[in-house]
C-alpha cells in the first residue's frame, strides 16, 4: 500500500517525487482505539499547550475524574468545575470538555462504530458543532486516527508552509489554491500532507530538493474582492438612480 501510494504522487507531481526519494516510506499507522470522545478530549486537553504539560494535566484527569479509567461523558458532566479546574483545565477547556460531554450524550459525538460509517465531510460536519473543535482537529483525527487517505488540511500552517519551501513560492499559498492544486495528489492526499510536513524538516535540515523552477499555483478569485464589486456597483446603480430621479424633478420645475 505505501509503495502504491509513493508510485502514484511520484507519478503526477515530480516535485512531490523529489520530496519522496529523500524521505522514504509514508508511515502514518491509524490509532483507532479511542473512542471519539476519548480523542477529542486529548485534542481540547493540547490546545494551545506544550505536549508534556497537557500530558499532565491529562493524567490527573484520568485519576481525579475517571478513577484511574478515561472518564465518561456523564462523569465529566457531573464534576464540578473547581474539581476540574484543579486538573489544570482552563475555563474555557472546561466549558469546551462539558459540551463535548454533552453532544457525546446526546449523539452528535458518535460512537466509534457509527463515526466509522461517516465519510470525512460528516465526520467534520458533526464534531465541529463541539465547543473548541475546529476543522483543523477533526482533519487531524481523520489523518491520524482513523486513516482516512484522502485529507488535505490545507489551512494547516506545517502542510503550507512545506509547499511553500518544496515549490518554491516567495509566499504562502492561500488554501482554496492549494486545494486546487492538491486535486491531483487524490486519492491519497492525507500522504502527500504528511510528506509537506517532512518537506519542513528537509528544509530544515539542508537537504530539501530545489525544484527546476517555481511551481505556479491557480489563480483563485477572492471572495472579498468579489463582494466589493457587487457593493461597488450596487451603490453605483442607486447613485445613478438618484441622478435621474434629481434630473426629472429639476426638468419639472423648469417646465413650469
């Protein structure tokens, strides 16, 4: 499979190729385990904070909360806010695991055999309704945890950042273009994100390929640039409008 994989995005983007024969072997192994209550606790418990802290926080958790086991929804619901506080959560982690809690009850955080049965847009359309879980979560859940193949998160910092680097561009490339360029990088674009982020670390490193020439990506048209033109005109027709309607009246009074 992973041989499969290296063949194809070597096949249709040489730049991507260059990256692969430095790199080796895409090694992403899914962690289906936890549940997904389970993993978007972990996710709320990281945000914003060093790996080792959340770590801690995560342990105390588990002991004050669960009694050695990963807690329930119902016993998140059920402990105060002091009790967690005192784990090192924040307010607004708090807040954010209660809701969790809450949607985990009420199923729209599914259980691990109906989240299996979503595609990836309804896995993202449901976890998100979660306080504190954002698209770029739920794209790390499907990528990491459940293997989805075809994920490109492309308002993800790493994954932009390495394209910038690996093809050349002066800037940072906007997602919608990215995401147009990475159509042919389908089905497997949860690979080719994973191989922009070892493109950070070549880079890093010294050894990043240089490409032959800078790779152009396609023009997107901004969507604000596009609202103002309508605003623009709109306002240009009611400016005309008022124009005409100031001329009859000046053209009336004249008349009499």
């Amino acid at each position: 499979m992973t041989k499969r994989i290296m063949t194809y995005l070597s096949s249709v983007d040489p730049v991507m190729a260059g990256i692969i024969r430095v790199v080796g072997p895409f090694t992403v192994k899914p962690d289906p385990e936890r549940t997904p209550f389970s993993s978007l606790a972990h996710a709320i418990a990281h945000q914003q904070l060093h790996r080792t802290a959340a770590n801690k926080i995560l342990a105390r958790f588990v002991e004050n909360v669960g009694g050695g086991l990963f807690p329930t929804p119902q016993q998140v619901l059920a402990t105060p806010d002091a009790t967690l506080r005192a784990t090192g959560f924040s307010f607004a982690k708090i807040a954010s695991l209660k809701d969790l809690a809450a949607k985990a009850i009420d199923g729209i955080v599914p259980d691990t055999d109906t989240l299996l049965a979503l595609s990836d847009a309804e896995i993202i359309e449901r976890l998100t309704q979660v306080r504190g879980i954002g698209r770029w979560t739920v794209e790390m859940m499907l990528i990491f945890q459940l293997g989805r193949p075809d994920v490109l998160p492309v308002d993800d910092f790493g994954v932009r950042n390495g394209f910038r680097l690996a093809y050349g561009l002066r800037k940072m490339p906007a997602p919608k273009a990215l995401a147009q360029y990475g159509e042919r990088w389908a089905p497997h674009r949860s690979a080719a994100a994973w191989y922009l982020w070892r493109a950070v670390e070549l880079h890093r490193a010294g050894t990043l390929p240089v490409p032959d020439e800078p790779t152009r990506l396609p023009r997107v048209r901004r969507l604000r640039r596009a609202v103002k033109r309508v605003k623009q005109k709109a306002r240009a027709k009611v400016a005309a409008r008022r124009a005409r309607g100031s001329s009859r009246k000046r053209n009336g009074i004249r008349r009499h």
